[in-house]
C-alpha cells in the first residue's frame, strides 16, 4: 500500500468511524423515545457492539511505523511435523519439503492420531517420531520434549515452506524478548470448503493482514504452523487438553501475560497452508475459534478479568476475537428482524432523512477503509459473510466438549437453518399483509425498511450457500496440467494432468472402466526426472471432440520414489513457482493447476434445490407485503404537529409551565370485519408517544387509516375541555394536516381516570402513556368487568385518503427482490467447465 493509498485509507476509516459516534449518539438520543425500551435499548446495543468492533480492526490495522526488514539469519533448529487428520501424501510433501529447507537440524513428527502408516513415513525420511496420548490433542507438550534445540520450528502436515522458512523466522528471534515468531501463511487453491463463493480463503485476513498488523506492535497470536518458537516458553505453558487451535490461543495469552512479545513479519508468505476439503472439519475449526475467543476474553488471565496485560495487549487479543464471536451477534440480528415482522413492533422511530445521513456514512465509509487498511484482503461484506457462515459452528461451540459434533455435520448447515427461518417469516407476513392482517401493524416506511435488511441477509446468505448465478462450488482435488508421455499397458497415452492420486489420460483407443492396468512414464522435477510405474485402475472414460478418448485412473500402488516424485511435482513445486522461491522460474511462468465443476450432469441435490424453492417462496411473500402497502401508503403515515399551552390565573396562555405534557396517539391500519373503526376486530398498530418541548410544541408520527390521540397533562393540571366534551383518546383528522391543540389550567389533585372514555390515567413519560394505550387496546376485546367500550368512532371525511402510490423503500425492495429471483433461477443452471488457476 502506497502513501496515497495509505492517506485514503486512513481518512475514510476516520470519517466512517466519526459517523458511527455521531450515528450513535443521535440514536440514543432522538430515536427510543415511544418505544418498548426492553426491546429498543439491546437493538441499540447489538449496533454499539457492531461499531467497537469495527473500531477494533480499524485500530489494529491503522498504520503504523514500519519495522526494517531483518535479514535472514542461519540458524539450526529442529522443525516440528504435527500430524492430524491429513492424508498420507499430504504429509509425504511436506516431509519432501523439508529437504530442501535450509538451517533444520532435525525432523520430529508428533502424530496426534497415532497412525502406523504415519510412523512408517516418518522412518522413511529419518524423522524422529512421538505419537501422543489419547486425550492430547494439540502435541505441545509432546514436541517441546523431543526438541533438541532452544528454538523449534512448526508446520502441520500438508503445509509447504519456503526454502529459507526457517533462516528468516528466526532472524527475528535475535530479541531476547520475543517468544514466538508468527510466519505469514497464504493458500494457492482456487477451492475448497474454507473459500468463500468469490474464492476467496476466509483465513487470508487474519494471516496476511490482521496478524501481521498485530506483530508490528509485539502482540501477535500463535496461531502454529509456519512459526518459530522457543522451547522454554512453550513447556512451561502448554495445556494438557484442548485442540491445537485452543492450546496456541492459550500459549499465546499465556506469553504475553508474562511479558513476551509475539511478532508476525509482513511482506512475502513463509509456508503455503494446505486446502482443507472436509466440511466437518472447517465447521469444527469454526467452533473451536469461537470457543478460544471466548476464552480469552473471560478466563482468568484474559482480556475482560484482572490480569497484568497492558492496554495494547488487551486492545490486540479484542481484535482477534471480533471476527471468530461475530456470529453471536449476527443471531441477534436476525432474531431482531424477525421478532420485529412477526409482532408488528419496530426497534426504534426515526426519520428517514437523518438515518440515510448518519447510518449510511457510518456503514460504508467505516467498511471500505478497512479495505483499504487490510490492503483488501477484508473486502467489503467479507464480515458479514463469515457471521453469516458460521452461525451453526458458534453456537455448537456453547456445548461441553463430552458432546461429539456429528461426522456429517456441515459448515453450512445452521445459515442453512436461518435461510428457513427467514423465509418462512417474510412468507407469513405477506400472507398476513396480503390476505389476512393477523399481524401487529406496522408503517409503511418501516415495513420497507424490515424487508430490506431481510432481504440483504437473505442474499448474503444465498450467496454463502452458492445458490445464486457464477457461484458454484468447484472439484476439491486439484489437478496440475501437464504434457507428459506415458504407456499405459502396451499403448501410448498422454498424461493431460496429474495429481498424487491419479492422472488424466487421452488416447485414440477406449479401455474399459474397472480394468487394473499399469502406467509408465518420467516425471521431471527441480531434483532430476524419475521413472515412474504405477498400477492404476481405470475409474470413469469419455470421448473427446476430437474423436479420441478421456480416461481417468486412479493409483493403487506405487514406490517411495515414485510418491515422492508425484508430490514434488503436483505439490511442492507448483507452490514454490507461485512463492517465487523456485530457482529459474518465475511466479508469471508457474505451472497451471486446473479445477473442474463437480456437478456436471448429475440432477440439482435436493438440499440445495429445497433452498431455492425456499428462498424464492420468501420473495413472494416480500412483493406480497410490498404490494398490499404501496397503494396507501403515503396516506398511512401522518405527522401530528401541535402545542400544549397552559393558562395563567389572568388567562394569558404561556407555554413555560407546560413542557412534561406527554401527547400519546394509536392508529387502525384495518376496521375489521364490522366494518366499523374503533372496535375490538381493528388491527391496530403500535401506541406512540412523544413529550412536549420546552415550548409546548411536540410532533408525532403516527401510521393507520384512522387515528386517536390524546394530550396527558402534566401534574398539577387538567383539561379546560368544557364539561360536555369527553377527554381520553379522541379522533384526529388524518386526512390531511391534523393539529391537536389542548390548554390546561393549574389545579391541584390529580386527573381521575374515566373508564368508559378511554381516558387514559395522568403520566409523565412517554413510556407509561404507551402502555396505558396499550391496555386499552388490548381491553376493548375483553369481557366482564375489565371490558371497556370502544373508541369513537371517526366520521368518514377523517379518515386516511388512499391513492395510488409507492414510495421509493418499496421500489428498492422490488427490484432486490427481482434481481435475486433471476439470480437464483440462473444458479440453477451448472455448466461444466474448467477454470486455470
């Protein structure tokens, strides 16, 4: 990132962040008034929550003075192999790999699942092995044993490191200070179940922007594989349980409450992470994430209890936890949208104007500048798309560890769960918009905005899940082109690409599949070419355009050298080409890695298809609701604007003693089905109160075809209504511009309550003048003594004029509405391709 670059970065954070105080503060001030405080106050904490999280990465990632890069060191160290749940040729790369590592005294594979075939691996090489015990699941303990050296270095199996991984690392351990030294990792796949639907790797902000912004401060996480640590440290802090993800977490606190520093080095990547494939396993890192995260912030050493961490410490380890607990509060969210639909009651008031001016800045300023600040490695939408993404693996983590996740459990599957639910809910509301109005109420304004928050949700979350247009989940096995000779059995072939399991095949002459044959051919590599024969089994075979035949086959035995060859080839080197570590090349000249469409003409799965007809249900029920409010809607909503006025013992009416009168006003959106408004078969909408300014003067937005409203004098006062005009909730003329205009005089006592009027009893806030409303509401349907007669009725030229228009929320709602049902329609389509990565 340049200086320019660096500027505007900086700017827009600052601007995005000013607009989220000042968006805030407006909020707590203007917009909870006449609202269910139980339900508004929390809403307005879930957005605090969102900003300070948002402050935290801005913090985190301003610039800041940059380090001069340290030259790379010559240091001997032994290198750690933690092995898990990785394949047998995975191991076997990284194992290659290490050969041509420079500086490693000694190789030690800690096995963690106690496979023989991995022991067997390990003597083949010349490491030393340790399985560990049954309830040791990360190895700490286990490899700072079998070190022989003050510094170690670590890789997980599957990882490849550069050549000088280890040299460039441990420069930074020339500060007697620095505990453990955090490489940059990336991923070269173009898929897998840890990208995103842009493929884009979830992990690649935490590991290329976020760690390496804390480093620069000492305040770095050990996150494992591609760092170096040292010994000492390490066995005194490694916890005897807990995952490896969950036991680095810890060491890490651990460290940095004893006063270490931890750094991340930015610039190029140190080690290439391997693709992990099994959702099961992405859905149990998510889990453990959150589990870590909560442990630092609330165990007895972490960032919220008393410990002897410094404020930059504390500011750091917040950081790292806002994205793993973003879910926590994503769920709230949606419970939020959802409670707000169902039960017809909006979190807050607020005029449409003044929240385009301060939420909108807020969000978008705030999102781009942390773009900018990561370099873009967190693009915009990015933290919404992992809330989104690991709402099932958060929750599960709330669970006791006795609990086993099950073996089919999907990273999608509780997104999945909140798409239903989503649904249903804008289904059930168009159904009542539409046809039935079973629900509470409400404007039309705040209905539009309900929907579109709805609504973007509901496409971010499709968008996760891959259902809409350009966003299909790709062959998990990558497979390198080559231009190879080969015979298979006594015919030539050509090798077209190669993977560590198997190879594509043409030839101008069809086999048959199932049949076991052998492949022979020269695999060039960086060490010299190696010949190869392989006993293969043909799996699947096709015709080509040009008249010859694809065939696919799969190795069933080889040798070491041959293995070793293949990993080199298909593993290793490509990786080295794209870290430009590979002597002669040049990451432009890498070799091509391929990814082909798994569904090709395989049937629509039917989850995936039962999403779809899903989502497409909740858009229905979205223009229902949209439709059924566009006629009338700028008839429906209604500002009061009046003056309460007091008179003086000399009849002068004066304003200053008036200013705690509350004006409180409930509207009817339907008469029911006798027709007549006021009665107990009206849907009604939400009360709404407002207190009078210091000068009398107030404004209430109310939203219905027919309207009561009602001034509540002070204490002290009453209504100079004269004796033959009934008070309580009276009649407003909303047809066009209502004002209420009440007087009072100075008496002492306190209004009586009139039980047949509907007066309401004589309050001070806005709050208790909304649940008497409320109550009165609510008891116009009841029978026996509590039963109250219902409102006066309004005569018909008070009423609300409908006409035909829509307002511009429902515009936007239509054509987000159309566009992500043509989007859906268009993802249904998967043609097969191949893309070159």
């Amino acid at each position: 990132m340049n200086r320019r670059q660096e500027r505007a970065a900086r700017v827009l954070t600052a601007v995005g962040l000013a607009s989220s105080v000042a968006y805030v503060v407006w909020r707590f001030a203007t917009t909870l008034s006449g609202t269910r405080l139980w339900f508004s106050v929390p809403v307005l904490g879930l957005e605090c929550v969102g900003f300070a999280g948002a402050g935290l990465l801005a913090w985190a990632l301003w610039p800041s003075l940059r380090r001069d890069s340290v030259p790379a060191l010559p240091c001997s160290m032994d290198v750690v192999v933690r092995v898990d749940d990785q394949v047998l040729h995975e191991v076997r790369a990284t194992l290659v790999a290490l050969r041509s590592v420079r500086s490693v005294a000694g190789v030690i594979v800690v096995d963690l699942a106690t496979r023989p075939e991995i022991a067997g691996l390990a003597t083949e090489f010349g490491a030393k092995y340790a399985a560990t015990a049954t309830n040791d699941r990360n190895g700490l303990a286990v490899m700072a044993s079998m070190v022989t050296t003050s510094e170690f270095a670590l890789l997980d199996g599957g990882d490849i490191p550069t050549r000088d991984f280890v040299e460039r690392l441990a420069a930074h351990m020339a500060d007697s200070r620095v505990a453990a030294v955090q490489g940059m990792g990336t991923s070269f796949a173009g898929d897998s179940a840890e990208h995103g639907p842009d493929h884009h790797h979830e992990l690649g902000f935490e590991r290329e922007a976020l760690n390496p912004a804390l480093g620069r401060r000492g305040c770095a996480v050990w996150t494992g594989s591609g760092s170096v640590a040292r010994t000492e440290p390490v066995r005194s802090g490694a916890p005897e349980h807990g995952s490896a993800l969950e036991a680095h977490w810890h060491v890490t606190a651990e460290m940095l409450t004893a006063g270490w520093k931890i750094v991340a080095p930015s610039g190029s990547p140190v080690v290439a992470h391997r693709a992990v494939q099994s959702e099961t396993i992405v859905f149990l890192d998510r889990a453990e994430r959150a589990r870590a995260a909560r442990w630092l912030l609330t165990s007895p050493g972490g960032v919220l209890r008393a410990s002897t961490l410094t404020l930059r410490q504390r500011l750091a380890m917040l950081a790292w936890c806002v994205r793993p607990l973003s879910a926590l509060r994503r769920t709230m969210f949606v419970v939020v949208v959802v409670c707000s639909l169902l039960a017809g009651v909006v979190p807050f008031h607020a005029s449409g104007l003044a929240l385009v001016l301060t939420a909108v800045p807020a969000y978008l300023y705030t999102s781009f500048g942390l773009s900018l600040l990561s370099d873009w490695k967190l693009r915009p939408g990015d933290r919404s798309r992992w809330s989104l993404h690991s709402l099932g693996p958060v929750w599960a983590s709330l669970r006791s560890r006795a609990h086993a996740l099950s073996p089919d459990a999907q990273y999608g599957g509780g997104l999945t769960f909140a798409v239903v639910a989503l649904s249903g809910v804008l289904v059930i509301r168009g159904v009542s918009d539409r046809w039935t109005h079973s629900l509470g109420g409400l404007p039309q304004p705040a209905l539009m905005g309900l929907m579109l928050a709805c609504l973007w949700t509901l496409a971010l979350s499709l968008d996760v899940l891959r259902v809409l247009a350009r966003r299909t989940q790709q062959r998990r096995t990558a497979r390198v082109v080559s231009a190879l000779s080969a015979v298979l059995d006594d015919r030539g072939v050509s090798v077209v690409d190669l993977t560590p399991l198997g190879a594509g095949l043409t030839n101008h002459h069809t086999v048959e599949v199932g049949a076991r044959m052998m492949l022979e051919s020269s695999v060039p590599t960086a060490t010299g070419v190696t010949d190869i024969h392989v006993d293969c089994v043909v799996r699947n075979t096709r015709p080509t355009e040009d008249g010859g035949w694809r065939i696919g086959v799969e190795f069933t035995g080889m040798n070491a050298a041959a293995s070793n060859a293949l990993v080199e080839f298909c593993s290793i080197e490509p990786i080295w080409e794209r870290l430009g570590v590979l002597t002669g090349r040049v990451a432009d000249d890498s070799r091509h890695v391929i990814y082909v469409d798994e569904a090709m003409s395989a049937p629509m799965g039917s989850g995936r298809l039962a999403v779809r007809v899903i989502a497409l249900l909740a858009l229905v029920g979205a223009v229902a609701s949209t439709a059924s409010t566009a006629n009338a809607s700028p008839a429906l909503a209604h500002m009061i604007r009046g003056v309460v006025m007091s008179i003086d013992g000399t009849d002068t009416a004066t304003a200053d003693s008036a200013n705690t009168a509350v004006v409180v006003g409930v509207c009817s959106l339907d008469p029911g089905a006798d027709g007549v408004w006021g009665t107990s078969d009206d849907t009604y909408s939400d009360p709404v109160a407002v207190q009078s300014a210091a000068d009398g003067s107030y404004e209430l937005a109310l939203a219905g075809q027919a309207c009561w409203a009602e001034a509540v004098p002070p204490a002290g006062y009453q209504s100079t209504a004269p004796a033959d005009v009934t008070t309580g909730l009276q009649p407003l003329d909303v047809s066009g511009a209502p004002i209420l205009r009440t007087s009072f005089v100075q008496r002492d006592g306190v209004v009586a309550h009139n039980a047949s009027s509907g007066t309401t009893e004589q309050v001070t806030t806005p709050a208790a003048a909304v649940a008497e409303v409320r109550s009165i509401v609510t008891a116009l349907s009841a029978d026996g003594p509590g039963a109250r007669t219902p409102l006066p009725t309004p005569r018909v030229d008070q009423l609300a004029a409908e006409h035909e228009s829509r307002s511009t929320l429902s515009v936007l709602v239509l054509m987000l509405a159309g566009l992500m049902a043509a989007s859906i329609l268009l993802g249904s389509a998967r043609p097969r391709t191949a893309a070159a990565r």
